[in-house]
C-alpha cells in the first residue's frame, strides 16, 4: 500500500472516518460547525459540515431517521424556550423563531422541489392542436354550402363515424387533462 507520511491509505480512511463521527458527535451535541472545525482542525465551518454530512450518509437509515427525530426535538424545545418572548413580540426571538422555523423545513426536506407530472405540458400541447384543429375545421366549413345537403338514407359511412368518434375522444381527453392540471399543485 501506498503511505503518506508514514500512513497507508487505509490508516488515513480509518483516521477520516473517526474525525467524522467525531464531527457527528459534536453536532448533535449541538456544537456550531464553526466550534466542531475548531476544535477537530478543519480549515473552515463548511469542512465541518461536509465531514457531519458524509458521517450521516454513513449511517443506516434507521438512524439517520432517528437523529433527524433528535434535531426536530431540539428544534421544538428551543422553540418552547423563547414562547414567552415571541409571544410578548420581542423582535429578536421573533427573528430566531424564523429560523428555527427554516431549519425545521429544510431538515424535513420542505425546500426541495416537487417533481413535475409533465400534465400541464400536454395538456397545453394539446390544447393548442385542438385550437388548430377546430381552426381548420372551420376553415374547412366556410367552403361548405350554406345548406346541408340531404344525406341518402341510412346509417352515416365509416369515415364520418370515425371523424366524429376521434373528436369526440380528442375533446374528452383535452378535459380530463385539463381538470388533472387544475387539480395538481
């Protein structure tokens, strides 16, 4: 194996590792990531918290969920703390209560984009060739007599069957994917 410093890469893995749980340590002790860099050695804060995050990542996620439970409880209890002064309106804990109020929603993962069905893409896809089409329906009426011709006795042919069949289904499916849209966030 390869040494640095009188290390293999295994004894530097295994000393990283032990930093980072260290790291993980102090953070649910509710160290600041300023205080952990200081007092592990790292150059800057976000050394820090990229070390507690990587150690997070290591855990099984039973346990990530479990610490997750922890900080959402410190969260409430440092909430608790400062009731008494937002509720009299002192600005300052009115300012803290944001943040904890901003910490809880990114440590549940409010923040985080929603996925996109794609519905409000087809369905303006199709509303703009249902528009395109009744256009030229309409383009085509024009060129049509004023009155209708009498149509021979008997049931209509498989083509206007089909046409009217088509747009019906067309019409019905524009608005279902209409009401879908409006019903999604």
């Amino acid at each position: 194996m390869t040494t640095t410093k009188g290390k293999t890469r295994t004894q530097i893995a295994a000393s990283a590792r032990e930093r980072e749980a260290r790291a993980l340590d102090l953070r649910l002790l509710g160290y600041s990531y300023d205080r952990i860099a200081r007092e592990l050695g790292f150059a800057h804060r976000s050394a820090a918290r990229k070390s507690v995050e990587r150690a997070l990542k290591a855990i099984p996620r039973e346990a990530a969920l479990e610490l997750r439970q922890i900080e959402l409880e410190r969260l409430d209890l440092a909430q608790q703390r400062i009731a008494k002064q937002i509720m009299s309106g002192h600005l300052g804990a009115i300012d803290r209560l944001l943040r904890i109020m901003d910490h809880r929603a990114k440590l549940l993962g409010l923040y985080e984009p929603q996925p996109d069905s794609g519905i409000a893409e087809v369905v303006a896809v199709l509303g703009a060739w249902l528009g395109q089409v009744r256009e030229e329906d309409e383009a085509l009426d024009a060129y049509l007599p004023d009155s209708e011709p009498q149509a021979p006795p008997g049931p209509p042919g498989r083509r206007e069957r089909s046409a009217d069949a088509s747009r019906e289904r067309l019409r019905r499916m524009y608005e279902d994917l209409e009401a879908r849209s409006r019903s999604d966030p």
